[in-house]
C-alpha cells in the first residue's frame, strides 16, 4: 500500500492549477492536506489583521472544497517545520508537497524544512503554484536580475505562452465534515471591537468566488481596461489582488483566461500581472528591499517622520478629499484602488515627508492583499527610491489629479460623505470655496472636515529640495 503524502497549504488555497496538490494526488497514497499558522516571520512582517480576516474565510472555503473530496484539512498554529514534521510523524507520510514561497524568511524556512525531512528520508518537494516564472527564470544574459520594468516585461514575454492550467482533483473518497472548531482555534478574526463589517460586505473570500471574480471581469470589463482602469468611482480593474494573495487563483489561471479574450485590454491587464512577477523577481533577488531602499543613496534622505502627520494620513483626515477616500476606504474594506494607492503614497512621501516604510507597514495591516513583493515595490517605486523608480520630481498634485481622475466627485462623496453636498468638482479643493458655498453644504472647515495639513506648493518645492539633496 501507497503511503500517504502531505500537501502543505500556504498561500495557494485551492484546488485548481495548485501543483503542490496535483504531486501529492499523482504519488498515489492517502492525501493529507495541512495549513499552519506560523508567525515566526519577523515581527513587523507578520500578516496583518485584514490579510488574517480573508485568511479565515479563504481558509473556510478550502475547508469545504477538500472535505468535498473526502480530505480533512489539518489546521494547526506554531512552527511549521516542527508541526511538518509532527504530521509525518502521525500519519507516516513518505512525501511533503509544497508550493513555494519567496519572502526571504520563507526561503530560509523551506530550506530548513527540506533538509530535515531528508535526513528522515522523506520526499521533499516544492513547486511553483505563486508565479508564472520563477524569479531566476527571467535574467539578463549575464546572470544579473533585471531592475527596470520594459526589459523584463520583454523578456518575460520572449519565454513564450505558460503552461496549461491543472485541473482540480477528482473526489477521492466520501465526503467529510469539515470542523470548525479548528479554524477558530486559529483566532485568526477580530474580536472587541470587530472592525470587520466594511470587509464583510465587500468580499466573498474562496476558490470559488475567485473563479467568479475572474470571468466576470474578463467576460465583462477587460476590453475597457485600458480607459477605464484609472477612474476610482468605476468598476474597471479587476479585484483579483487579495485573491492572488492567498492564492485562490494562479497566475497562469489569471493569463490563459485574459489570453482567450485578447485584445489591447487583455495585453494591458497582463502587463500588471507581469508587474507583480516584476516585484517577486526585485525581492528574491534584492532580500533586503522590504526594510532598505534599492537606490543606497536615500539612506541618508532627510525624512521629517512626524507622528502628528502620519496619524492624520492613515485617519484619512488630510484635508485632501481624494487622499482621505482612499484612506477611508482602505480602512473600511481592506482594499483601495490603485491609482489612489499612488496618489496617497506620494502625498505621504513627498508632501509629508514621511518615510516610504511607515506608509508600507499601514498597508501591510490593512491591506487584504498584502504583499511582501507588490507592496515593498509600490512604495520604494513612488517614493523615487527603488528600482524602475518614478522620477523625484512626480509629485502629484492631489487637488488637480482628483478633478483628472474623480471628476464628477463620485469616488470622494462615497467616502468622505461629509463633503457630500458640495457642487461638482467642487468637491476636490474645498478649502478654496467661498464660505458661502461651504455653509449651504453644511462643511465647516477644522470641524466637520480638516483643514488641509500642509499646503501643495510649498510641499512640493521642500520635497524637489530633498530630493535633489541626495542625487
């Protein structure tokens, strides 16, 4: 008799085009399938609470989907290595599966894993269920890793098509009950005060929601992505995000699906695709990025760091609506549009002043689909510290890019509705307006809503100061 074979679960929980799964199947013997809930990251990259709140329900939906199978999903919490290893133990499993993960303290975990399940003489195999391609597989011809966008989207390319996506796996045996007890012993859902509604009504986690989420937008959305994608107030990007986090979809999944519809829309879409392949290659490479910019020079940039500014920035109480939305919603639904992750970044970093990596750790806790990669990309990319960086001189204009980008006001009067009755466009800058127009719209100006907290122009020219010190 086949012994059995443990499929360790990570971020990778579906069934679907899961590789770590599909080896553990093909090896014959008795599926064991595991999560734990490790934290031995370092402390200021443990998951967040928003990111632990989809886990829980991701966690639930993979529950359901194995018990389907007729598998019980092991649930446990402390050292993964350790409770690896206590599984195999139990079950006398010959093989561990896994898919692989890229954050520098998972790499140095999968190596310790792998070498004490070989002195045990157990099967130790990892694959790919998180990337397209593996950060080595994209390289210049010297070896190097690439540090600028274009030449890596080209040579990504040049690697032709992905591989087909894996089918999920039959039933294989009667079904079970999944046990709830053992998800809640995780603790991984707030408790007093449960700050969780506004991500309760926005977000189904699971496989099967994914799935959804996906076709919908190629099926529906994806030609307009192009026009679309940049406007806050309309549903022209695809949501996948956090579901790419917790790997409820894989990439290859994401690309065959926009690659069946084609057109300019599909091209632009796997363009952001290959931009998070972009992060992954950056962190595998470049260990370091999470906590020190890639551009050695911006260790001395002359941050002010103030509490009291960037209390007000995550309060989303600026007195700059656009940048307050975006703030407002993230806290509310753990995500925000990513035109207006720039916007806020830059006004953090550059208005403010404020260090790019307090800005970062906000949105780790906050983010549902926080990642180590995309995230530590996006802020060093605005900041003007990171690699493929935007020019020091990009410093938004919060008031003019809200009319670009929000021109009805649609997007700031969902979220900051206190400002709801001002006119039109009006909306952007309404410490400009007469007090006659704030009266009938019942604004009050440092009561009702902030005053702003610091002035555009002279922000601008103290930042181009700054960065011009350190070039």
């Amino acid at each position: 008799m086949t012994p059995p074979a443990i499929v360790w679960f990570r971020h990778d929980l579906r069934l679907a085009d899961n590789p770590a799964l599909h080896a553990a199947v093909q090896a014959g013997g008795e599926v064991v399938p595991l999560f734990v809930l490790d934290d031995s990251a370092p402390g200021q990259w443990r998951a967040g609470g928003a990111a632990r709140w989809w886990l829980h329900g991701a966690l639930a939906a993979l529950q359901g989907d194995l018990a389907g199978l007729g598998l019980q999903l092991h649930l446990r919490r402390g050292d993964a290595g350790e409770e690896v290893a206590r599984l195999v133990r139990e079950t006398g499993a010959t093989a561990v599966f896994w898919n692989r993960r890229y954050e520098p303290w998972a790499i140095a975990q999968d190596k310790a894993v792998k070498s004490a399940l070989d002195r045990q003489g157990v099967v130790a195999r990892s694959c790919n269920g998180t990337l397209g391609r593996e950060p080595w597989e994209v390289v210049r011809k010297t070896g190097e890793p690439y540090k600028v966008f274009t030449p890596f989207w080209r040579a990504w390319n040049e690697l032709g098509p992905l591989s087909k996506p894996l089918p999920a796996p039959a039933a294989l045996g009667p079904v079970v009950r999944p046990d709830p007890a053992a998800l809640a012993a995780l603790e991984l859902l707030p408790t007093k005060p449960d700050w969780s509604g506004g991500l309760r009504e926005a977000w189904q986690p699971g496989e099967a929601a994914a799935a959804d989420a996906l076709h919908g937008f190629v099926d529906e959305r994806i030609a307009d992505y192009p026009t679309q994608r940049d406007f806050p107030d309309r549903p022209g990007v695809s949501r996948l995000s956090p579901r790419l986090r917790h790997g409820e979809l894989s990439p290859r999944q994401i690309w065959h699906a926009a690659m069946r519809h084609g057109g300019a829309g599909a091209e632009g879409f796997v363009r952001q695709l290959v931009w998070r392949e972009f992060a992954y290659h950056l962190l595998y490479h470049f260990p370091e990025l999470p906590d020190a910019p890639l551009r050695t020079e911006f260790k001395d940039f002359p941050w002010t760091d103030e509490p009291r500014l960037l209390a007000a920035w995550q309060r989303g109480r600026t007195g700059y609506p656009i940048v307050d939305a975006g703030m407002r919603e993230l806290w509310h639904t753990g995500y925000m549009h990513n035109r207006v992750r720039m916007l806020v970044a830059s006004f953090l970093t550059k208005d403010l002043l404020v260090p790019w990596q307090r800005g970062a750790a906000w949105f780790w806790d906050t983010l549902c689909d926080a990642d180590l990669a995309n995230n530590t990309l996006g802020w060093q990319w605005v900041a003007g510290c990171g690699p493929d960086a935007a020019p020091y001189f990009r410093i938004f204009n919060p008031v003019t890019q809200g009319h670009k980008f929000d021109p009805d006001g649609t997007y700031v009067r969902r979220w900051v509705p206190e400002l709801g009755k001002l006119p039109g466009a009006h909306i952007h800058a309404p410490s400009a307006l007469p007090a006659d127009t704030l009266r009938a719209a019942g604004v009050r100006l440092g009561v009702t809503y902030p005053e702003p907290i610091i002035d555009h122009g002279t922000a601008r020219e103290r930042a181009l100061a700054a960065y011009a010190s350190v070039r």
